[in-house]
C-alpha cells in the first residue's frame, strides 16, 4: 500500500472525484463502493506497482468497437480503415466475448466504435448482458445521438460511466477536428444529458500543438468543471488511423508534450483546482520508469469494429479475430507475445514503419501478428 501511495503521488494522480454516491479513482478502476470495485480488489487490481509486468494478473480494462458505422470523419480516428455502412461482428459474438472478458476479470468494458449511438439497440443488449457485479461499464461516444430519453435508458441498464470526445474550448475548432458541423453541441448536449441522467462523465481530449500553444487549455479546464465533467482523458496523438502517415512532431513536438505535463501537474496538484477535474494522462503514466507500457492485457487492450484483438487502440496489429477463433485462444496468444513492458516506449512509434509499409503496399489492416512478430520481439530486446 505504501509503494503504491508513493507511485501515485509520482504520477501526480493524487485526487478522488465524488459523483452521486460514488467515487471514482480513475478511468481503469471501478466505481466505490461497488461490487464490481470489491471484485477488482479481490482479484489484486490495486497492485499499481506490478504494471507492465507479468505479476499483475487483473486486466483493468478492455475496449470494444462494437459498431463500424460514424457520422463525423474526425482527422485522428483509430479505426479510419475499419469504418464502413455495414456492420460484420454480429452481436451475440460480442455479448460472448463479453462474457469471457468478465471470465478472464475485466474491471472496466469500455464500448465504442465508430459511434456505438448508431448501433443502439445492439449496444442495449450488450450493456444488459454483462454481468455489473464484475465491471463497470463505460460508454465512449462523440455525443451524436444521446438524448435525454436514451441517456436514462443507459443509466437504467447499468452503464456507469460516459466518455464523450470534446478536444477544444472553441465550437468551431472542434467541429473542423470532427469534421462534423454541430459535433460541438453534440458533444456538450450528451455530457448534461448523462449528467441529470446520474451517469459519471468524462471527456477524451486529443491533443494537439493548437491547443497547447493557443493557450486554451486552461479556458478547456474551465468548460468542463461548469459541465460537471469528472475526468479529462489526456490522449496524445499516434501514428496510426487517420494520422498513420503524418509527422507526429507537427501534431505535438516534445514542446508540446512538456507543456501539457506542466498543467497535468498543476491542475492535479495545486489547491487552486482542488474542486476541478482530475486529468488522466495514460502516456505520462506508461512511460519508462514508471509503469512503463501496459498494452496487451498487462492492463488494458482492444477489439477493433472488425473483430480483430489488439494490444491497444493505437496499435493495429491483430492477434486473431473473434469471428474466426475463440477470444480466449487469441487472449493467450497475445499475452504470451507481450514481455516485461517496463522500461520501453510507446510501440506505436517503434513500429509505425512497417505497419505503414504494410498499408503502402495494398495489404487490409490491421496488420497480422506473424508478420511483425520479428519487429515486435526486438521491442523487448532494445528496451532501456
């Protein structure tokens, strides 16, 4: 407990946010008091220090594109070569990989897409069967679609938690990254429809050297305490998806990085924004000399609209598919594959020349496992 309150503060992830009757310690632990809280506690999830090693055995959360279907064309999106008008992964597949996730000890089910708004009655039956005693449950939307009516209906089935993706302060500028005129109302509607519904909010912000250097962040900080919002997810930007063949230093240059570490900081930390949201920030946590990456089940992973099994949404590399073989068969496969993450950086870097090379020449992504495996095992062997 002591190593772990160290770690913590080191992470400068020192607040707990009260919503309802409930606290919430971050985006990959359950909701306190919560059957779902006790089952992680039970199964070793607050063992923070064992991450990105093989010793933590509870997976704190698993992401799941349950639709191909999306009304925005936002510039970044993760699953750019996956979306289509039709979706293929049928829904008692997900409702049984749902139940192995849960099987296997998934604290946190986060269902996404696409936009999982546009595949609704598919996503109320996944919500209905999951077992809430075992996970929360977590929605991630643009905010398209959700209304009063459909965000208590989500509240009643037991979603605990909503993600909406709002990355600026400025209407505009968010509907041109969304490439969706009106997504900034969307996006700011569904956050105080899921509020007055008693459902737990937080926003997934891309960021981006606009942001940063415009100044807004702090304007941004402002929007989402007046909203209610929890939690900031801080995501920064990776070469994959619609950003596979762009320089990410244009995007966000170490600079860039810097500067929203120094707010993370500051709004995490100082007593002037003890009452403000607690910002998550992933990379800042998984990188070397903290938790280092905990991609592939050594704390989170991904299932793509295609049915693929991937270590990480920004990683597109498929380690089998749900349509084709038993989940938990391709689980283990992928867990035996991924080795001490403790010391190295983003894959997502080290790797992005030879997924791009695979696009280039025409093959589907994702990309299979057995044709970067040899890239992939020289990750472990370079590690710092």
């Amino acid at each position: 407990m002591l190593k772990t309150q160290k770690l913590l503060r080191e992470m400068k992830h020192c607040k707990v946010v009260k919503f309802g009757d409930h606290y919430y310690l971050g985006l990959t632990i359950p909701r306190w008091p919560s059957k779902a809280f006790d089952h992680m506690v039970g199964k070793g999830g607050l063992n923070f220090t064992a991450g990105g090693t093989r010793y933590k055995t509870q997976i704190d959360m698993a992401a799941l594109a349950i639709t191909r279907k999306c009304s925005y064309e936002c510039e970044h999106c993760y699953e750019y070569f996956n979306l289509g008008e039709k979706d293929v992964v049928p829904i008692e597949v997900w409702k049984d990989t749902i139940k192995k996730l849960q099987q296997i000890g998934v604290s946190i089910i986060a269902l996404s897409g696409g936009e999982p708004m546009l595949r609704y009655d598919g996503l109320l039956e996944l919500i209905e069967s999951a077992d809430k005693n075992l996970s929360d449950i977590h929605l991630e939307t643009s905010g398209h679609l959700v209304t009063e009516k459909n965000a208590l209906e989500l509240k009643k089935l037991g979603v605990t938690a909503a993600g909406v993706a709002l990355d600026h302060s400025d209407p505009k500028k968010h509907d041109d990254f969304r490439k969706h005129d009106g997504a900034y109302e969307d996006a700011i509607q569904a956050l105080c429809h899921f509020n007055r519904a008693g459902v737990f909010t937080y926003t997934n912000l891309c960021l981006t050297s606009d942001l940063i250097r415009s100044g807004n962040l702090r304007r941004y900080l402002d929007l989402v305490k007046n909203l209610n919002v929890g939690i900031i997810r801080f995501l920064e930007p990776k070469p994959c998806g619609g950003y596979l063949f762009i320089n990410m230093e244009d995007l966000f240059s170490e600079e860039d990085k810097k500067a929203a570490t120094e707010f993370f900081a500051k709004a995490n930390l100082d007593k002037e924004f003890s009452d403000y949201p607690l910002i998550s920030y992933e990379v800042y946590y998984e990188s070397p000399g903290r938790l280092g990456c905990l991609m592939g089940g050594l704390s989170h992973f991904h299932i793509d609209s295609l049915g693929n099994v991937t270590p990480c949404p920004f990683l597109p590399i498929s380690f089998g598919n749900i349509m084709e073989e038993d989940f938990l068969d391709i689980y283990s496969r992928m867990k035996d594959a991924v080795k001490d993450t403790k010391n190295i950086e983003c894959p997502a870097f080290f790797l992005s020349t030879k997924i791009r090379n695979w696009n280039r020449e025409g093959e589907s992504m994702p990309i299979p496992y057995g044709e970067i495996e040899k890239e992939w095992n020289s990750i472990f062997e370079n590690a710092v």
